[in-house]
C-alpha cells in the first residue's frame, strides 16, 4: 500500500496560494483547513476562498472544516467540487446525514475527532464514512508537535476500520514529520497531513517523496 501525503495549506503562505500550490504538485491532496473563530480559536477562509483554490487547483482538495453547524456547511462546500470535506463530530447534530448530503452533493465524506474524544463515539457509525481523521494535536493551530498518545487511538481506529469497513481511509493530522510519520504508518494511518515538514522543506516535492516513502515502507509489512 502507498501512503498519501496531503500538505496543509495552514503552513503556506496566506497571500500566495497558487505559487505555493504548484510547489506542492506531487502531493496526493491538498488539506484544507476551514477555520470559524468559534469551534476552534482561530480563523482562516471560507466559501468564496474555497472556491477559488478548487479553480486553481491541480491536486484534489481536502476539506477539514474546524467550525460549528457542520450540517449547513458540509454540503455547501462539497459542492464546490472538491474531493472531500471532513467535519468534526464534536461540532455536529447528524453525522449520518451530514456525510450523506455531502456524498450527495458529490465528495467524499469524512469524521474527524479531537485528542480528548473517545473512538468508541465513532465506533457505531465507522462504516458510513470514506475517510476518519485521527487529529494527533488539538485543532485550530498549525506547527503543534504530535502528541504521543494519539498513536494508541490510530491503532484503535485502524481495528474498527478493518472490522468494518475495510475501504474507508485512516487519515492523521498534527505534528507529523519525517521523525515520526513511520510510528503513526505502523499504528494503521494510510493517509498523512503534513504542514510545516513540508513547507517548512527548501525543496517540497522532495520532502513529500521522503515522507511518503517512510510511511509506505511500514505499510507494505
């Protein structure tokens, strides 16, 4: 199995999106991270923003939407035409129909849970998703380090994961570099979003080739 690396675009610069897009074009996606000042203590964009970067685009885009009301939004945005749109179960009223409109409106849909949410909330519902995200740090903040006991909870989601819904992606987001993305590959992870490790690299693409590597490494045992 070969890892995909999904850069954050919270690392990059702000004001230069499609210069920084074409230094990542070897990036299996694009995370988005969409940002309300309310589920989490920051804000980045939203809709009109959103849209723009799917025009300019060569790599599929991966929503993470970090705000409240999950149940209005998701939808809005998987109709832009991106990829996927992730919300975070903690911020929504109707999972199941959350992810079902969203699917209906044309992306995949994911579930994302912060570090202090138990995986047994996702464990009844695991197989209506494309994609879980495992958050290893707290959301709302880029450049946080990886917090250690997130790789216990992959390992647990990855069990649900191959019990019941085998095609379903395990994805990890927070503080992962090229010190520890082999660690979270071995707990079960396919799926890496990484933010300053990449941007933060003189040459991007390069970087993204050595993070997949070391991940797809441990997968392919």
């Amino acid at each position: 199995m070969t890892a995909r690396i999904q850069p954050s675009i919270l690392s990059a610069d702000f004001a230069n999106f499609e210069r920084d897009f074409k230094s990542i074009s070897e990036a299996d996606g694009i995370h988005v991270d969409v940002m309300d000042g309310h589920f989490v203590p920051n804000m980045t964009f939203g809709l009109p923003m959103v849209k723009r970067m799917q025009e300019i685009s060569s790599r599929p885009l991966d929503i993470h939407l970090m705000i409240d009301n999950p149940d209005h939004w998701g939808p809005l945005y998987a109709a832009l035409g991106v990829f996927s749109v992730t919300f975070h179960l903690e911020a929504c009223d109707n999972p199941l129909a959350t992810a079902k409109a969203i699917k209906e409106s044309g992306a995949r849909a994911g579930v994302a849970i912060k570090p202090g949410t138990s995986v047994n909330e996702i464990a009844g519902i695991i197989e209506n998703f494309d994609q879980i995200l495992v958050m290893s740090v707290e959301p709302g903040f880029g450049g946080q380090s990886f917090i250690n006991g997130s790789l216990e909870r992959i390992t647990a989601v990855r069990s649900l994961i191959s019990a019941k819904s085998p095609d379903t992606w395990l994805q990890v987001d927070g503080g992962i570099d090229l010190g520890n993305i082999a660690q979270v590959a071995r707990a079960g992870a396919d799926t890496f979003v990484a933010g300053s490790s990449v941007f933060g690299a003189s040459d991007r693409n390069q970087r993204i080739r050595e993070l997949r590597d070391l991940a797809s490494e441990k997968l392919s045992h």
